[in-house]
C-alpha cells in the first residue's frame, strides 16, 4: 500500500505526483531527497526503504530519476519496490526513455496511467500491453469510446478476444546468460546459468499452448526413458499466463499466451559452467610513466561455434592517458569514461585464441588513491547453442478454429551481468628507476 | 466580457479559453491547467470554469476534469455541489469505463457534502454488471470508510464487500479482499484511539456504531478460506499478494487446513513477481507450524530455497528487500540455505546496501565446509576501494573466526597477510577483529602479537587503540616491553579519547598485578592522571576504585581485575525470539525488511511503556505465548548479568546493533520495551542487579552512537562496537557478580571501601 507516489529529478523535486490517501502530506516529498543527503553526509547506508518521522520512504533509481512511494503504514515492501519497477518499464514501453523529458512532455498520460495502475494505493493493472489497448496518446472521439478490455478483469488478464492473424506464428528463443566469476588463480569460484524462454506469439482467438522440454523431472515422474540429455531446472518462474498449479502437478508447462513479445519462463541453473570466453591480462606497471596491459582471449567452445560481438573489458587507472593499441583482430577503443579499454571482435571461432597489447602514459604525480582492483568483464553471443542443452521438444497448439501454425524456434548463449574474471596479473613487480 | 477581477496574466486567458465555444481550445486549456498544477502553480481559482466542461463526451477531457477536481475539490467544498449532478449522471452512464471513473473520482472528493450522494450510486455499482466496475466499487467502500465509517454500516456495504468475496471473477475477489483487510486495519485504529477521534469534521457524531462490529468485521471462515485459495491460482499478481496477506492472517483449524494451505500456495513459489514469492514464503512461515506431515515438511524445506536464490538475480531494490527477508529466515532456519552460499557472493557492481546485507549472510551460512571459499572471498573483498565496505569484510573475517573453531587459525593468518599491507584502515580494522578474536580463544594466537605492536604508531582510531591496549594488558605477562608500549600511551593520554583512557587504565593495572615489580612507577602515573587531569566520571571512578582495591587488598583487586571472562560467542539472531517469530509473520513487509516491529516505526515511531502493557493484555492466547518467551528472554538477560558478559544477545543491546543509525533514537524506546518485557517471574532477581543492568546497557548503546557518526555501520557491523565494551564494563560486572556468587569476603571488603 502506497499513500502516494512521485516521481523526483535529480535534485530531489517532483516531476509529477499523484497522491492516494490523503494520510501522508505531499510535503514529505521535499524532505526524501535531503534525508538522503544526510544520510549519505554520516556515513550511514542508504536503503531503499527506510523511516523517518513516522514516514515511510520506499525508493528506486532509474537513469537520472527517483522513484518515489511513501506510507504510514507497515506496508508490503516488496510489492510496492516491485510496483515501482513495473511502473518504470510501463512507462518505458509507453515513452520509450523514461527520462525528465518524457515525463514532462507527458503529464496528462501518466496521470492516466498512475490512476489506472494504482487505485488507494493499492496495485491495480500494470500488463502495459493491456493497458495500451484503452490509455493512448490519441484523444478518443464520440464515435468510439474507449472501453475496458474485458483482459483488465477477465480470469485471462494479458490477452484479449478476438484477435486475427492472416498468418499464424509463433517465435521461441531460448537465451541463456552466463553468469560466473573467475578469480585470481584462474578457478571458476562461482557460475550460473539464467535461462529465458521468449516468445513472440502472432496467433489468432484464444489459443491454448503446450510446451514440451527436456525436463529431468517430468521424464523421471512419468517414468519415460529420456532420448539424450535431460536437464535439471533448479528453479523456475512463470509468466503470469502459465498454470502453475498444473505444473505444480505434473510439470506440464499450458497457457494461454499474451499477444505479441512476453518473456513465458525464466530458469535458473547452477551447474558449473567453465568459461566460454577466457580472457586473461598481464599488466607491466611503471609507476608514475606507463603501464601495459597484455590481454589473452580464447574461445572455449566447439569448433563450429562462432561468439558474436565479443567485448572484452580491461579495467586500467583513472588517470590513464594517450592511449596506444595492437590488435591482432577487432579493433580497441578507450573508454575513459568507464575507466576502461575495450576490446571488440565481431567473431570469435571456437577453440582460437587472440593477443592485444595496450600502452597507456600515466601522470609523474601520482594521485594517492589506491588503484582499484575492477575485474575483465566480457560480452558475447553465441547463436545456436545452449550451455545446459535445453531443448524445446515441441510446443503444442489447440485453437477452435484449428488453424495451422509455424513455430520457429531459436537458441542463443550469451554473457549474463555479472560474467567476470578476476585475472589480471601483475606481469613483474616493476622497480622505480629513479630519473637522472 | 464581463467583468473578471484580473484581466491580466495566465490564469485569466485561460479562463477564457475554459469558455471557449470551440471544443478544441477548451481542451487544450484544461491540459495546460493540469500542466500548470503539476508543475506547483496554483489553479484553484478557475474551479468553475473547469466543472463547466466536465460534461462531454470526450474521455480524455473527462479524465482531466476529474483529476483537476481529485485535486481541488477541498479547496472549494462549496463549489464541488456543481459537480455532484454529472458525477451521479456518469454512474449510470452507458460505457463501464466512465462509470467506474466517475465512483472512484467521487470517492476520493473527501468533502462531507458528496459524500451523501455517494451512497445510492456505489451500492448500485457494488452490483453492477461489469466487473471492471465492481472491482473499482469494491475499493471506494474502503476509501468511503476512511471517511465516514457510519456510512459503510449504514448502507451495508461492508456486507456487500463480504458477498463479493464470493464473486466469480477473480480480481473483484482479490480488491474485496484488500478493502476488507483495509477496513480492519482502519477501524482497528479508530477503535484505539479515543472517541474524540471521530468526530473530526466538527460535527458531534454518535459514538462510533461502527466500533462494535470492529473486532469481527473481517473474519475467515473455512468456506471462505477455500474460496481465496481458488481465486489465488487464477488473479492478476497484485490480487495474489492481497490473498496471500490475507492467508497469513488466517488462523487454521487443525492439521489438515494447515497442510492443506501450504500445499495449495506452494506452487506461487513458480511466480515470476518477487512480491508474491516472498508472499508466499510468509504464509508459509505462518502455517509450517501446523503440519505434521513429515514428507511434506521436506517437500516445503527444499522448494523454498531455489525461489529466494532466483530472488538474487532482481533487480538492486528488489533483491535488497530480499536479502533483508532472507536473512531473517534464516536465523530461523539456518539450514534452509545452507549449501548456497556462493550465490551472496558481492559483484563488483552491486549496490553498497546490497553487498553489506550479502556479507552478513554469508557469514550466517558459513560452516566447516565453505569456509576456504569464503575466506578467499573475504579478502578479495579487503582490497577492493570502498572503505566501508572494506571495513566490513575485515570484521565478517573475526565473526568467522569466532562463529567456526576450526577455521580460527585460518582467519588469523589472512588477517595477519592484511596487516601486512599497511593499508592504515584495514590494520586498524583487523586489530580490532583480532581482539575478538583473543576474547574468543584465549592463550592461542599469542604469536601474532608482536606484529600488532610493530603497527602501534600507525593506529589513529579509537577503537582500534583500545583494542591494541586491551590485548597487551591482557598479555603483559607475556610481552617484554609492556611497560614501554603502555608508557607511550600514558604519554598522550590527556589528548586520548575516553575509551582509549579507560583502556590503558585498565591495562596498566593487569600489568601491574601481574609484574608489580617493574609497573609500580607507571601504575602511580596512570592513578594520578586518571583522577587528577580526567574530565570523565566513569574514568575518574574507574581509577578510584582501582586505587583502593589495590591500596586495601591487592588480592580481592587481583580477583577483580584479572577474572577469567567467558568466551564471546557470535548471537544467532540479531533480535529475540518472540520479535523473530512476529517478523516472521510479517515478511515482505516493512517490518521484516527493518528488523523491527512494526509499532515502533509506524505512528510517532515509538513505543511506550503503557502501549507495551496495553499490547501485552490483548488477547489471552497471545500472552501466555509471550509470556513464556519473556521468561526465556529475561532468563537469558540474567544469565548474562551473571556471566558479566554483555553479549548482544540481550535484547537491549541486540536492539541497538542491528538497528540503522538513522532511528538511533529509538535504543530508547527498545530499551523501555526490554525492561518492561523483563515481567514478575524475574523481577526480584532483576530488582537485586537493577544497578548493573542499568549500567550494562547504556554502554553499548553509547558507544555505537558515539562510533556511529565515523562507521557508519549498521546490521552487524556494530557487533565488534559492543564486544568492545565488556572490558571497559568489568570492573562495575565485577562487582555484581562477586554478590551474585557470594563471594562474601570479597564483597565486605569492597562494602567496607565505600
């Protein structure tokens, strides 16, 4: 429960509010962003939620903005933090950048959507696909009034009746990020697999779906001798479409899909994963010169396999300058404002592995703060290839009208955001020649 | 025209515009008004002129004319009359989305006026046809009770809202549900507060009638029950987390309705909304209790765990509620977790409010056989650039040592590497870990403390000195050139902060009872700068008392200062037992997300004494359960008044370690709560150590705020503060436990000094 909700620059003032309940004073907005300030000025950890005079201030950050929630109450923080979010990424698909911009260009439409989205402080409707179908930016006429969609209230809330495709597809891809930290010693110490299945559903009516997986568990529980390899999902979640009961039961994954790109399930495994893509970088430090960097990468996957869009980031100092590369493939820009040098290669095949040299000056005066010790982070993509070796067995599709359909279905491995190596080595201890 | 008052300025040309004859420029006039309030001008002023367009056929311009009117209807309570008519009129209108817009705008008006024509049009909207118009009626009932409590009882919406319950589609079920439980929250308020209370609009209104059916105004009935856990698999997600609420709240039956709740919500765990799977993880925490089945405790116990890893990956805010929740449950069950520690690991880029709840965590799951990785990872933590954070992983290092035996040596050698580099913070902060360490493990890690000396110079903190100068006192036997290393300290010791001075008086004494040959001189010293140059009372009585003990009966001082004190132990929960279990009816609320209950942050944020009593007294069930857990809870306070040892595991001091700073006045409160929790069975026994428990807790609850303004910790970070208070606190512990045991000589002779 929210009394109010508000959406704050920067600098702490409201771009736009809208109050619920009238038990917390919109006066309190003013006092969240100095709160914080104080907070920060003694040293003390900023929350996202935290209390102050008998008010509750719950908050997330988006870009350049807060998000604001305040109550009196003991509310569920975990619905109205979440509530914030969805708000943010409603109001992203509505505006494309929610950014001060947007917000102000805006007002009559968030007003709409605040009020449509939240009632008394209480979550109302926040599928912004739903929400698209009767608030929009074009004023409605007599002649055709907007309606409620039956979805806002229906037992099926994320899809509504009467849908028509000429064509009747269905996409599937199935993302796997890659989560995993290597450390010092060149040891995976931690590794994750988050996988998603995506869909874009273009089918008409109401269609009832059915997919099929390699799932260990439903090959074990109906007792069917699994052809090649089954995998263990240590947990998943789904969209609000899929019947959890049901799966709950006998692990069958049926719904009936939204309209047009949802994300269906996500899983979680935490099998160890080696490294995909292995990078390494040796650093030979001249204090108060230069430093270089050496930066090995090696793909570490099937020869056939090709990782798309690889960058490879090497964190270096802050004051870092005049920068010089060699490549022996893709090319290396400097990221200054990272504090990083980035090294890009369009395709990496599997089993090859590149070196890079990087040269970089550093400032005679020394800033006495210590070098921070940031990891190599990585991004890739590789397409066709899971790393847990899901499998889509088939997706069943039963409408009244029993047309016909195309499913297509891809896979893709990627980076997670957090794939990260701690091995960046010191290449000599170097010895300060002292200037004649 | 007519004669406007102001004929200049904005406010006047768009009057004007508002009284357009086109269409057009009338709605482009109310956008801009709408622009100009949300911007913070004032547009109070052009109310009628605004209501005037409030009947059209144009959505958007309606939803407009609404919000302006949300947002001023107070401000003109005369005016709002003018708009009742349409409002009515749009209730029935043909299109559900202007009948429910219309219910919900009038119902948020809050004047008393609209308020009476409010009535006829909801309770016809209660049975309207459409279910998104339902579903909005169903929430004005609570917002008109917040109002005007008497009309809800009058009109019977409440019972209305009871029938929609019942309602065959699943969001009415779900807001029926939330204006309920609204409802009883509200009305449990207006029922503590005095009657004055209600009559605020001025106008003397009856004694609350709806203060009687108060108590029973939303109860559970089984059939009622196994309607919500049919529309629990079929709502929208925020209808989930409303029914998963009010499941908590649930009492069951017996065994079987509580088996047979867990069972139904378990499958929740599969939502992909964090709300509803901490929602769940609640309701199930409230009704474990009731089964019996052991194969379904299993099941429970290992589903629960992969959906609060997947919690880690949500976003920062998100995963940080999280983390808070998580790490409740886990002191209620630790082994929940247990083989997944590796997912707490810090990333480079997380949130520093994230990292420190994840470093708590992992020291909760640490065991025999994760410590390795979790040592490695500690001191990939104490190099990277924030202090803070840096600070906290050297102190999770000390918690590890004392929480595992076996990794003791282990813990001590990675601190010894950290010393090593000479960052200033780090070596203070690992000092001071390595005291724990020693008050944990006496006699064992001797070897290091030559190394510590070497680094004597570079100590600028407070606390880290003191805890330098308590591990030589403590070792003087041991270490050649005490004396020396004291000495410098007696130097400065004007300058030096109370802490450090308690310190070094102390130390000097146990150096001088243990080689009274060679300390005479510096003992002389340290008594006389102590009462003569101190400002500090508790420094100036510290020295007294040290003085005649040693004057009178080098013995019984002996006994006193160089008593052997227990071994520290690191506290499984950082609140009690009976807030634990409250908390953990509450999680995902604010309450579990602070660790703290909710009455000492919600109203003015602080708990009396009375309000504790009156609390106690609420239902009979309740305070047998309680008072059990008193009794335990004051038994452990005495215990370790008896121990001499503070432990934060008295509630008081477990209160103020894991509260943030920012409420550090509520220690207060909390410790206006423990005392009063300390009921009748101990009381007398609390009565003959009033002194000492008064004198225990105002220590740590001093010291951490002292510390606070350059630590800035909060959580567990302040545990090594409070352990650092039992030395300075020994000499008045001493006293009550030489009573306490009846050392009676001891006792006559401390009697006779006074």
């Amino acid at each position: 429960m929210a009394s109010l909700i508000a959406i704050l620059d920067v600098k702490g003032k409201s771009l736009i509010q809208r109050s619920y309940r009238d038990d917390v004073p919109p006066s309190y907005i003013e006092r969240f962003l100095p709160l914080v300030l104080d907070m920060e000025e003694e040293n003390v950890q900023v929350t996202p939620c935290f209390s102050d005079d008998g008010i509750n201030y719950m908050h997330i950050r988006h870009n350049n903005l807060y998000l604001l929630a305040l109550s009196k109450r003991n509310t569920n923080a975990a619905e109205i933090i979440f509530f914030l979010h969805r708000l943010c990424s409603v109001l992203t698909e509505y505006f494309k950048e929610l950014e001060e911009e947007s917000i102000r260009d805006n007002f009559v439409i968030i007003y709409e959507l605040l009020d449509e989205m939240m009632d008394f402080g209480f979550p109302q409707t926040t599928e912004s696909k739903i929400l698209q179908e009767y608030i929009t930016q074009e004023s409605h006429k007599l002649e055709s009034q907007a309606r409620p969609p039956m979805a806002v209230t229906n037992a099926v809330s994320w899809r509504s009746e009467g849908i028509r495709y000429r064509k009747n597809e269905v996409f599937l891809d199935v993302v796997e990020s890659i989560n995993l930290l290597v450390n010092a010693s060149g040891n995976v110490v931690r590794s994750e697999i988050l996988g998603a299945v995506k869909m874009k559903c273009y089918l008409s009516g109401m269609p009832e779906l059915r997919l099929g997986l390699n799932d260990k568990v439903m090959f074990e529980s109906t007792g069917r001798a699994s052809r090649g390899k089954a995998i263990e999902m240590e947990d998943v979640k789904f969209h609000q479409c899929v019947r959890l009961s049901r799966f709950e039961n006998d692990r069958t994954i049926s719904f009936i899909p939204p309209d047009g790109e949802f994300e269906l399930m996500s899983y979680r495994l935490s099998q160890s994963v080696k490294p995909l893509v292995w990078v390494e970088a040796s650093v030979e430090s001249h204090r108060g010169s230069r430093v270089e960097y050496m930066v090995k990468v090696r793909g570490q996957f099937k020869r056939r396999s090709t990782a798309n869009n690889v960058e490879i980031f090497v964190p270096v100092p802050d004051d870092a300058d005049s920068p010089k590369f060699r490549a022996s493939v893709g090319s290396v820009v400097y990221a200054p404002e990272k504090s990083a040098f980035v090294w890009k290669i369009k395709q990496l095949g599997g089993g090859r592995d590149y070196i890079m040299r990087a040269h970089f000056g550093l400032p005679s005066v020394r800033n006495e703060e210590l070098d921070k010790r940031a990891p190599i982070t990585v991004k890739f993509e590789i397409p066709y290839f899971t790393v847990s070796g899901i499998q889509v067995r088939y997706l069943k599709i039963v409408e009244k009208s029993g047309y016909r359909e195309l499913p297509w279905v891809r896979y893709i491995s990627q980076n997670g955001d957090d794939y990260v190596l701690r091995t960046i080595t010191d290449a000599k201890t170097s010895t300060i020649v002292a200037p004649l | 025209m007519s004669v406007a008052p102001p004929r200049k300025g904005e406010n006047y040309e768009l009057r004007q515009q508002l009284n357009s004859e086109y269409r057009e420029k009338r709605a482009d006039a109310i956008k801009r008004v709408i622009a100009n309030h949300t911007i913070g001008k004032d547009c109070s002023g052009l109310f009628p002129d605004v209501v005037k367009n409030m009947q059209t056929d144009d959505l958007e311009q309606k939803k407009l004319v609404y919000l302006y009117l949300m947002n001023y209807a107070k401000t003109q309570p005369e005016l709002v009359i003018l708009a009742v008519n349409t409002f009515v009129k749009d209730t029935a209108d043909p299109n559900p989305l202007v009948r429910a817009l219309a219910i919900r705008t009038m119902s948020v008006l809050r004047t008393e006026k609209t308020l009476d024509y409010l009535a006829s049009p909801l309770s016809k909207c209660l049975r309207d046809e459409n279910p998104y118009v339902r579903k909005t009626a169903a929430l004005c009932v609570a917002k008109v009770f917040d109002l005007k409590p008497e009309l809800c009882v009058e009109y019977g919406f409440i019972d209305t809202l009871r029938d929609l319950v019942g309602d065959g589609n699943p969001m009415v079920v779900a807001n029926a549900i939330t204006a309920l439980s609204d409802i009883h929250e509200a009305s449990l308020r207006i029922s503590e507060t005095p009657e004055s209370a209600v009559d605020e609009d001025g106008n003397p209104t009856t004694p609350p009638t709806s203060a009687k059916p108060n108590a029973h105004l939303f109860l559970i009935d089984p059939p009622t029950l196994s309607k919500l856990l049919v529309a629990l698999n079929e709502c929208s997600e925020w209808g989930r987390i409303a029914i998963l609420n009010t499941l908590a709240t649930y009492k069951a039956v017996d065994t079987e309705e509580s088996e047979q709740i867990c069972e139904r919500v378990m499958p929740q765990f599969q939502h992909n909304n964090a709300a509803v799977v901490l929602g769940a993880v609640k309701v199930i925490m409230v009704h474990i209790k009731g089964v019996q089945r052991e194969d379904l405790l299993k099941i429970i116990t290992r589903k629960m765990a992969p959906p609060l890893v997947t919690l880690i990956s949500s976003p920062p805010e998100v995963q940080w509620v999280a983390l808070r929740n998580i790490n409740l449950l886990l002191q209620k069950r630790p082994d929940i977790l247990a083989n997944e520690m590796r997912v707490f690991f810090c990333k480079y880029n997380d949130p520093p409010y994230v990292k420190v709840e994840k470093l708590d965590i992992m020291v909760r799951l640490a065991s025999d056989k994760n410590v390795d990785t979790l040592l490695g990872e500690l001191k990939e933590y104490a190099s990277e650039v924030d202090v803070d954070f840096v600070r906290k992983a050297v102190r999770a290092m000390g918690q590890v040592a004392i929480k595992i035996e076996s990794a003791a040596e282990r813990c001590v050698g990675v601190l010894m590497e950290l010393i090593e580099t000479r960052v200033s913070y780090v070596v203070q902060e690992a000092v001071i870990v390595i005291k724990d360490i020693f008050r944990k493990y006496p006699h064992s890690y001797e070897a290091v403390i030559p190394t510590l000396c070497a680094n004597l110079e570079e100590l600028d903190e407070p606390e880290a000195k003191a805890s330098l100068i308590w591990i030589i006192g403590e070792y003087a036997e041991k270490i050649e050139n005490a004396d020396e290393l004291l000495g410098h300290f007696l130097d400065a010791f004007k300058e030096e902060s109370y802490q450090v001075q308690l310190q070094t008086l102390t130390a000097i004494v146990k150096l001088f009872l243990k080689k009274p040959d060679s300390a005479q001189g510096i003992v002389q010293k340290v008594l006389q700068a102590a009462t003569k140059d101190c400002d500090s009372p508790d420094v100036r009585d510290r020295a007294y008392i040290y003085w005649r003990l040693l004057s009178s009966d080098p013995a019984a001082a002996k006994s006193v200062v160089l008593s052997v004190r227990p071994p520290i132990s690191l506290p499984q929960t950082t609140v009690s037992p009976a807030i634990l279990e409250e908390l953990l009816g509450e999680i995902s609320s604010l309450a579990s997300v602070y660790h703290k209950p909710a009455a000492t942050f919600i109203g003015k944020g602080r708990l009396g004494a009375e309000e504790m009593a009156k609390r106690a007294t609420d239902v009979e069930e309740e305070v047998s359960r309680e008072k059990a857990l008193q009794t335990v809870m004051a038994g452990q306070q005495a215990e370790n008044l008896l121990d001499f040892d503070d432990e934060p595991s008295t509630p008081a001091a477990s209160a103020s370690t894991s509260r943030p700073a920012t409420d550090r006045g509520l220690i207060s409160t909390q410790q206006i709560a423990s005392v009063t929790k300390s009921t009748n069975p101990l009381d007398e026994l609390m009565d003959l150590f009033s002194t000492a428990s008064m004198a225990v807790p105002s220590q740590p609850a001093g010291v951490p705020a002292a510390a606070m303004g350059s630590g800035g910790m909060g959580g567990m970070g302040g545990m090594g503060m409070d352990l650092m208070s039992p030395p300075s606190a020994s000499p008045v512990a001493g006293q009550s436990a030489q009573q306490g045991q009846g050392q009676k000589k001891a006792d006559d002779d401390l009697l006779g000094l006074f």
